[in-house]
C-alpha cells in the first residue's frame, strides 16, 4: 500500500492531536513502511524560502544541455523525437505540440519579451537561458487549480500532485512562464532508459519542475545544480548568510516578467 | 408529460434518429480519444484549451440569456413573454448541458471530475463556474416543467416556484460573469486580461441567444400547430437589436484602449487575429467576417422595416448567430493563447476527431432541445385544442 505524503500527514496529524502520534498513524495506513519512508531525513536540505540563481556568465551551452539531460532523465520526461521503439515514430509537428519539458533553454528575447532592447549588449543576444517553473511566491497556477493539485509548500517549493490532476489545463493558462507540460499521450512509450525510482505520468495530467524536491529530501542538491559546475545555485532566501544572497548582494540579476505580481524565484545574473 | 416527447411524426423521429447517428459517432470517437488521450486534438503545449473549451463559452451565453425572456415576464410582467417563456428555459436547459459536457470532454482525466468537489477550492474561478452552471441547469428544470405543468393543468403556476424564478434571473448573468472571470483574471494573458470581459459576454449572449430564440420559434411556427406569436418574435428582435449594438460599441471600446496604449503585450493578439504575426495569420479572414458582419448586422438591424419583416429578421438573426459564434468560438480562446507566453507562435486548428466529438455534443444539446420542445409545444397544442 502506498499512500500520498499528504494524506499521511493530514492523519498523522490528527492522530498526534488524539495523543497518538505520528508512528500509530503511519501504523494505521501502512503498517511495516514506517523506518523506510516516514523518518525524516536528517540529512534533508531544508529552506524556509527556496529560490536559485543562475550565473549567465559561467552557464555555457554545453554545461545548460548537460543539466537538462540530467533533469530530464531522472524524471523519466519523454522524448517524442526518441521512441524507444522506431515504429512509435512522431512527426515534428506533433513532437512540437506534445514536448514535455522541466527545464530548457530560450533565447533572451523569448525568456524576457519586451525586455530586448535593439542596440544594447550583442552579447545577451547570444545567450541560451535556462528556463524552468519559477516556483513563484504567489504563484497564479496554484491559485486557478480547482483541486489543490497544484499546491506550495511553506518552503516556497510549488509542487504537482500528480494523482489528483484532474487534467483541466487551467494552470497553464494561468503560468505566464510557459513553464507546464501536458500529457497529450502516454508518455512511456518514449522514455529511453526509465528511472525506477522516480514514477512516470499517464496520459491527461500536467507535470513541471518541482526543484527536485524528492532529492532535497534525502539532503540531495537539485540535479541540475549538481551538474552546473557553479552555474546554478540553490538556497534559502531567508537566510541572509546563504550562498544565493551573497549572490544577490554582490550582483545584478533579473527576473521574467516581475511587473506580473508573481513574484518569480529564480535570479539571472547577466 | 414526459411521454409526450416519446410519440410523434415520423419526420421527428427522423430528426432524433439524425441526432442519435450524430451522437453515436461522435461517442465513439470520444472513447478513442480517452484511450489515446487529448493528443487526438490540435491542442498543444501553447494552445491548451482549444475547440472543447470554445464551444463552452458560447454555449454559456446561449443560455444565460433565457434570462431576456424570463426577465421582461416577471420583473416587468409583460404578459407577451408568458407564451415563449418556456422556450427560452429549455433552451437554457439544452444549452447548459452542452456546457457541462464540453468540459467533461476536455478534462485529461474525467474519471477524477469529482476531485473538484472532493477537494474543494473556492480560489479557483473553475470551481464557482462548476457551482453556478449546476445550479442554473437545476433551476431551469425546476421553473420551466412546473410552469408547463400547471400550464397543462390549467392552474397558474404553485407558489413555491416563485422563488426559484426570481432566483434563476440575477443567477443567469453570473453563470457567463463567472465564465468571463476563467479568462479575465489570468497575468501574461494580454488578450483575456481586461476588465470589459464580462460585459462582452453579455452582451454578445444578450444577442447570440434571443437570435437563437427568434429562430427556433420560426421553426415551432413552420413545423408546429403552436404560434409563438409575432409580437413576440418582434420584441426578441428589439433585445438582440439592441444587445448586438452594445457588442460592437464594447468591441471598439477595447480596440481604443489597447491601441491607442500601445502596450505591445495587448497589441500583438489583435494583431495576430486581425492581420497576422510572423507570417501565420489562419484566422483572420474568419475574425474579420465575425466584425464587419457584425457591424454591419447591427446596422441593418436598427432599420425597423428590415426588423419588421420576418424573413429579413431571420437573416439577421443567423447571422448575429453565426458571427458571435466566430467570435467566442473560435477566436477568442485561441488569440488568449497566441502568442505564447514566449513571444513566439504555435497556430491551433481543430482536428478531425475534436471535430466531430464537438459535433457529437451539440447534437445531444439539440436532442435535448427537440425533446422538450416537442412536450412544450404538445402541451400548448393540446390546450389550445
Ligand atoms: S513559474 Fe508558472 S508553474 Fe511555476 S510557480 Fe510560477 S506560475 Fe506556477
Ligand atoms: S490541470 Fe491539474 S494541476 Fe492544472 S489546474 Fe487542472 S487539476 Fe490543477
């Protein structure tokens, strides 16, 4: 039996409040799974406020390509162009519109629209930007969802339940990032080499970036940083001795589309 | 009453048999879609609400504006309406379910559609427009087969639904605000993010359905012994007049804001729709037929011997129809989309498939529609015989 890390807190909750705790909950709902999942990890990274910073000046294109991979193999996110078996083959036109992507590149006109301006700095014109989902302070994806599939957790991380989906697309209507994927078809025909820890989708739900949440949890970097030779940092907001405030301090950064009152939480220093 | 619907000329059956046909295939197709997945559609990763989602909001007018009907009957009693009440709420009546259904035909997961009231959240505008689309379904029912019931009884209406008739008036404009509200509350979306959203749907509902109306009593008039009056048909012919004048004034209104602004994130949907970006331009011979047509409808309609005469009237009707139709139909889901949030440009055409699964609901609304209308109309033949 495997029951969502929500659910078990909401009744290890209550059974705490009834002077239980939280071990007879977990008892209740799955007995024996306890010592492997419920522990928190002592090791896990925590933040009272997540945000990341990517370095434009140390990102180089290989370096944006290797962390996509990375991001993209470990979260089992299909490749329409790569069937694993040739006769699922996919035209262009259908890979376009059926591309499921946590984190890619964009040049800056398209990651900062409005923002390009004709005659200044030839050089961020060059630029690949790594995109991904924002993990917005006040993020209107979550607000639209009408089943709290999309929700944010107190460290700022905006999460996707995946089984509670109900597929209704509103909150890619809502992300002004382009930052969601859907799936328009199952994605499992086109996963090359599949991670066996980490679940894959089913047709009809949305998916995106969730800062790797499942790695911070067991004291893991987000995969993407790991692979980013200083690239790209992860931190806490909060903490005004973190790595990604000496960051901020020390440099001048951007966000997409800030006038949108979403307040994005990731930095580009350009 | 309801056996009414059951019994009839064979030309009726061969009118529900045509629909059921239509149903039939587009159901099929629908179950290869659930296998599949909404991949069977033109939809996209840019482009993710598409046809399904269209249909809906057009079909949210339609119904809201039983209330044109409803209204000038209890709250200005004017007795004229009595006669085609009944009309106008059936007509909510088939309309709110194609609604219903559109939705349920575009979730990505329909087995779960009652996580929305497992998990309620009333921060998203999905989850009133779900309280209100119900509600006003139930209240339709409820007011138009008791008022025809004690119609056929010949006793005026019971009491108790009184209530529920006064309660169905302020709640149809709020089904199409709160459908507005989907659309006008979302950041990044130059297209939708304006306040003039709401009164537009209106509006454009407050014309689209009593043209709707005007129609279908025609045909109960051509193909029934029941008369639905020409007064009637005339003063329906004043709402949409009126409602379709209102629709093109609000359309300039939001062409002056986002022009004379100049705010390249509003500008570029006109833009794409009316003219095109980048080369890519497939609705704009459809956007500018939907305007011009609807500009020059309103004209046409304000000329009373045009409105007078019944067939001009009915040409005018068809074509406020068919141009709202364009209009929310058509363009207004996909110019929210396009642009994308990128800047860039993914057009979104509907497919074959999604054609005909759209197909396949508008032909249960209209068997809906057909059925109440025969038990409407058998009953006011019956009494008038
Ligand atoms: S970037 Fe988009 S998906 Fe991510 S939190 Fe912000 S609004 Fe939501
Ligand atoms: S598609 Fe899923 S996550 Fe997105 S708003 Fe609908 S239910 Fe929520």
């Amino acid at each position: 039996m495997s029951i969502s890390r929500r659910d078990f807190l909401r009744i290890a909750g209550f059974s705490t409040l009834f002077g239980l705790g939280a071990k007879a909950a977990f008892e209740m709902l799955a007995p024996g799974e306890l010592e492997a999942k419920l522990a928190p990890n002592p090791k896990a990274l925590t933040a009272q406020r997540w945000a990341m910073v990517v370095d434009m000046r140390k990102l180089d294109d290989q370096t944006a390509q290797r962390c996509i991979e990375a991001c993209h193999r470990i979260h089992n996110v299909p490749d329409f162009g790569n069937p694993v078996n040739p006769e699922d083959q996919v035209n262009p036109q259908d890979q376009n519109r059926w591309e499921i992507k946590w984190l890619w590149k964009e040049k800056f006109e398209h990651a900062f629209p409005g923002q390009e301006q004709p005659y200044v700095a030839e050089r961020l014109h060059k630029l690949n930007f790594l995109l991904l989902c924002n993990h917005c302070n006040n993020p209107p994806c979550v607000r639209v969802c009408p089943t709290k599939a999309t929700w944010k957790r107190e460290d700022g991380v905006v999460m996707m339940d995946q089984h509670r989906c109900i597929g209704c697309r509103y909150c890619m209507a809502a992300c002004p990032y382009g930052a969601r994927s859907f799936n328009w078809r199952n994605p499992r025909p086109f996963i090359k080499n599949e991670n066996q820890t980490y679940p894959t989708r089913e047709i009809g739900v949305v998916e995106k970036c969730t800062l790797c949440a499942e790695r911070l949890a067991k004291g893991q970097l987000p995969a993407c940083v790991e692979v980013s030779n200083g690239a790209l940092t992860v931190g806490d907001l909060n903490d005004a001795k973190s790595k990604v405030r000496e960051l901020l301090r020390a440099n001048f950064t951007i966000r997409r589309k800030p006038q949108l009152g979403s307040n994005p939480q990731v930095y580009y220093i350009v | 009453m309801f056996e009414k619907a059951l019994v009839g000329t064979k030309r009726y059956y061969g009118v529900l048999g045509f629909l059921l046909l239509l149903i039939g295939i587009g159901f099929f197709i629908y179950l290869k879609q659930l296998d599949f997945g909404l991949g069977i559609t033109g939809m996209s990763r840019d482009v993710s609400w598409g046809f399904y989602i269209a249909q809906f909001t057009y079909l949210v007018g339609v119904a809201a504006s039983a209330v044109m009907v409803v209204l000038p009957l209890y709250l200005h009693d004017y007795k004229a309406f009595g006669r085609i009440a009944i009309l106008g709420e059936f007509l909510a009546v088939a309309a709110v379910t194609m609604c219903i259904l559109f939705i349920v035909v575009d979730l990505g997961k329909p087995s779960r559609l009652f996580n929305v009231l497992l998990h309620p959240t009333p921060n998203s505008v999905l989850f009133w427009d779900m309280i209100v689309l119900n509600g006003y379904l139930l209240l339709n029912l409820i007011c138009g087969w008791t008022v025809l019931q004690a119609e056929r009884n010949e006793v005026p209406p019971p009491k108790w639904v009184k209530p529920f008739i006064y309660i169905a008036i302020p709640w149809a404009p709020s089904i199409h605000t709160v459908t507005a509200f989907l659309y006008a509350g979302l950041p990044g979306r130059g297209y939708w993010l304006t306040a003039i959203m709401a009164p537009r749907f209106l509006s454009s509902a407050f014309a689209a359905g009593p043209a709707l109306l005007v129609l279908l009593c025609l045909l109960v008039r051509k193909y029934t012994k029941f008369d639905p009056g020409r007064e009637q048909i005339q003063t329906l012919g004043k709402i949409v007049t009126y409602a379709i004048l209102i629709n093109v004034f609000f359309f300039f209104c939001e062409i002056f804001t986002v022009f004379y602004s100049q705010i390249p994130d509003h500008m570029m949907h006109f833009k794409y729709l009316f003219a095109g970006l980048e080369g890519k331009g497939q609705l704009v011979p459809w956007m500018w037929v939907s305007i011009v047509g609807m500009t020059l409808t309103a004209i046409f309609l304000v000329i009373p011997s045009v409105r007078k005469n019944e067939n001009t009237l009915a040409l005018a009707c068809g074509l406020v129809v068919i141009t709202t139709w364009i209009d929310k139909g058509l363009g207004l889901i996909t110019g929210g989309f396009v642009p994308n949030p990128f800047d860039t440009i993914t057009e979104y055409w509907p497919t074959i498939p999604e054609a005909f699964i759209t197909l396949g609901v508008w032909a249960v609304g209209f068997l809906i529609l057909t059925m109440l209308y025969k038990v409407a109309v058998s009953v006011k033949e019956e009494i008038r015989a």
